[in-house]
C-alpha cells in the first residue's frame, strides 16, 4: 500500500514540478513592486495591495490566486517591500512569502539603475482528499485522508532595471534555490524550477491630460514554454485609466482603474483564450491598494 501511495505521489509531483511557474498578475500597472523587487520604493510606496485572481472560470478546480504586498522608500536610494502569494490550482497548493530589499543607483542626472533582491520561503502541497472524495476515483480508501505537503524551502529573486526619463527596461531572474527540496511524508525529492522575465515599458505624453504606457513582456524558464505579452495603458490626469492585452497564444484582455482620493486605488482586468469556447478559459483579477497613512491621516 504504502509503495502504491509512493508511486501515486511520485507521479503528481512530477506533473506539478514541470508545470511550475509563478502565478501570473495583470496588476503591474498599478502595482510594479509586484512585478520584480527593484520596484520596491520606488513606485506606488507605501501602498498595501491586496489581489485577487480567478483564472479558468467556466472549470471547477480552476487557479485562484491572492497576492498581499506593501513596499516603501528609506533612506536616500533605498527601498523594501514584502509580498505573500497563495495559489490553489485543483489539489495543488503554493505558498511564497517573500521580503525585499532595492537600491536605486544614479548614473547620471537622467539614468538610473535599480537593483532588487527578494528572500524568503516556498511551501507548496498535494491534497489527495479532494481528489479522492469523487466517487468515481475511489480506488483505494487507504488513500482518502493521505496529504503530501513539502518542507519549507528558502527562496530568492534578483532583477535589474534601468531607467531614462520615460523609459525602462528590467530583467527578473525568480524561484532561484539551492538544493533539493523534500516532502514531509514520502520519499519525492524536487528542485523549484527558476524562472526569467524580461519587459520594457515607455511613459509617453500623448496629450496634456493623457499618459499612453505601452508594456512588452517575455517570460519562460525551465521546462516552461517562453510566452510573449505586450499591454498599454492610457491613463486620463494621473487618475482613470483602462490597459488592453495580449499574451500568447491567443489570450486578449482589458482593465479598467481609478484612484479614488489620496489614498485608495482599484484596478480589475479580465481576459478570455480567443482560441477556445468564451465561457471556459476566462480570466479576472482585481487589485485594491491602500495608502494606509494617506487614508487615515485624511480623517
């Protein structure tokens, strides 16, 4: 029996290792922090987001994801910055809480290079309950109540973004570990697969009271297929804004945001797969920040 469970699990895990990736946010808009830890204190500071993603609508056991993150500014060219990120994929669980720390290097009056560097731990698990609670995978009762949770594993982020006027273009190097990680309970070793992403986004003037910001992304890494994205954002006197989407293959989506007072902004975006049927693959996400000492200073 315990063989069997063994092997069960031995396969799970392999699926979930290989499909691993860093759970996707169309909050970089609003929250760049979020986006690669050299952002911390350096945009949106002092801010506490809290988001919420529903990807695969029309499918039960589709992703969900919350996210939970605050960053600031200390002394002259520094900044920090925490995030916590929860994902429920079907019987397949993960947890990152990270902390941050960024410097922000003037080369000259109009470059600068910002460095970011994150820390902090992995957890991720396999419920089988739910899985076996249909009756129609009920093969063996032994295996009903049997979890597989691993063990904590340190992790790390570093990226790099330079910036002109307008202009920036970063890279992210995530999920970077050292050793093999293990579950509690049985006999899976695994190594969290390290992930790369690059973008580069221009602020451009359109108008007096118009800002056009166009966004291009790529992201992959191991044993992860590389994906392209490309966003713009057009936001009317630094407070309404909607964004469009794409990211292949064949995902289109919108938002919408405002900043409401000092202190408080929401943003919502929604896309859909173009290639499959409407009411299966659609995607919505919502991101509300708080400037926690704007907002009760402006009672």
């Amino acid at each position: 029996m315990k063989k069997l469970f063994l092997i069960i699990t031995g396969i799970v895990a392999i699926v979930a290792i290989n499909a691993q990736q860093i759970p996707l946010s169309e909050s970089y808009f609003l929250d760049k922090y979020s986006f690669a830890p050299s952002y911390a204190g350096n945009f949106n500071t002092r801010f506490l987001f809290a988001g919420y993603r529903s990807d695969w609508s029309g499918i039960a056991g589709g992703p969900k994801t919350l996210r939970l993150s605050f960053n600031d500014a200390f002394m002259n060219n520094a900044g920090y910055g925490g995030k916590i990120i929860y994902d429920k994929a079907g019987i397949f669980k993960q947890l990152y809480v990270m902390g941050s720390y960024s410097y922000r290097l003037s080369v000259n009056d109009e470059h600068n290079i910002l460095f970011g560097l994150s820390a902090g731990i992995y957890h991720n698990s396999i419920n089988m309950q739910e899985y076996y609670n249909d009756p129609n995978y009920n093969i063996d009762p032994s295996l009903i109540n049997q979890n597989v949770r691993s063990k904590i594993k340190f992790m790390s982020d570093f990226s790099l973004v330079w910036t002109w006027q307008g202009l920036e273009a970063g890279a992210m190097f995530s999920n970077i570990n050292f050793g093999d990680a293990k579950y509690e309970d049985v006999n899976v070793i695994y190594k969290p697969l390290a992930n790369f992403q690059f973008h580069t986004t221009y602020k451009w003037q359109a108008a007096e009271n118009w800002d056009i910001i166009p966004l291009v992304i790529i992201r992959g890494g191991k044993y992860i297929q590389s994906q392209f994205e490309v966003a713009a954002q057009a936001m009317y006197q630094e407070t309404v804004w909607g964004s469009l989407v794409f990211r292949d293959p064949g995902v289109i989506g919108a938002g919408a945001g405002v900043n409401i007072g000092r202190g408080l902004k929401i943003a919502y975006n929604f896309n859909f797969a173009s290639n499959v049927e409407l009411n299966i693959f659609n995607n919505h996400e919502v991101c509300l920040g708080v400037n926690l000492f704007e907002y009760f200073a402006a009672k």
